[in-house]
C-alpha cells in the first residue's frame, strides 16, 4: 500500500516537472513569421528575455513569461517580424535558484529573437 502511494506521487511530480512554453500572439498588432525576411528588405536584428516558474516542479502553477508581450516591448510600431525565435533554457542563475530551493522554485529564462521589419 505504502509502495504504491510512492509510485504514484512519483509519477505525479515527474509529470509536473515537465514544462513547455506556452504563448500567444493573437494580440500582437503586427504580422509575425518564422520565415526569413525576403532578399532586399531591411531588418534589424531584436533580442529580449524574460522568466518563467514552475512552483513546488509544477504542482502549484506556473508563471509564463508574456511572449507577446515581449515581442511588443521589443519591436514596438514595425511592419513585421521575420525569423521569429522563442526558446526557453536555464541560465546559471536560474539552475542555482532551481538547485538551492530543492526544486520548489524551477526558474526559466525565456529568449524572444528576430528580425524587425523597417515601415
């Protein structure tokens, strides 16, 4: 009885241990695609970041990073962005805070990449 009852917390705190990134841009009020810009447009190059948290390996939420939210930050008034890139990894920071907490506080930095459209 008590075995099972190990087994299945286990079960439970592995699956709440797996985290994806979830975003969306419906809100955004320019076009965005993971295409790259077409040959002869002007671009300039973005990059910004921000924290996402899983508390106690997922069993009491997460706070998502605002990918819209920061792409708007970063691009502002544009025609578009191209190559678009959202990539979520664990800085040294992130991994000691995950590490020092045991667990209960897992920290992700979000990257939000790619090109601005001039216009």
């Amino acid at each position: 009885m008590h075995r099972s009852r190990s087994a299945s917390f286990a079960l439970c705190l592995s699956l709440a241990a797996c985290s994806s990134l979830e975003y969306d841009l419906g809100g955004v009020p320019f076009p965005v695609s993971a295409q790259p810009a077409p040959a002869g447009q002007a671009t300039t190059p973005f990059a910004a970041s921000g924290k996402s948290v899983l508390w106690v390996h997922g069993l009491f939420g997460t706070d998502q990073a605002d990918v819209a939210a920061l792409l708007q930050d970063s691009c502002g008034p544009c025609a578009g962005v191209t190559d678009f890139r959202a990539a979520a990894s664990a800085s040294f920071h992130d991994w000691l805070v995950t590490h020092l907490t045991l667990g209960l506080v897992r920290m992700k930095t979000v990257t939000v990449s790619g090109r601005k459209l001039a216009g």
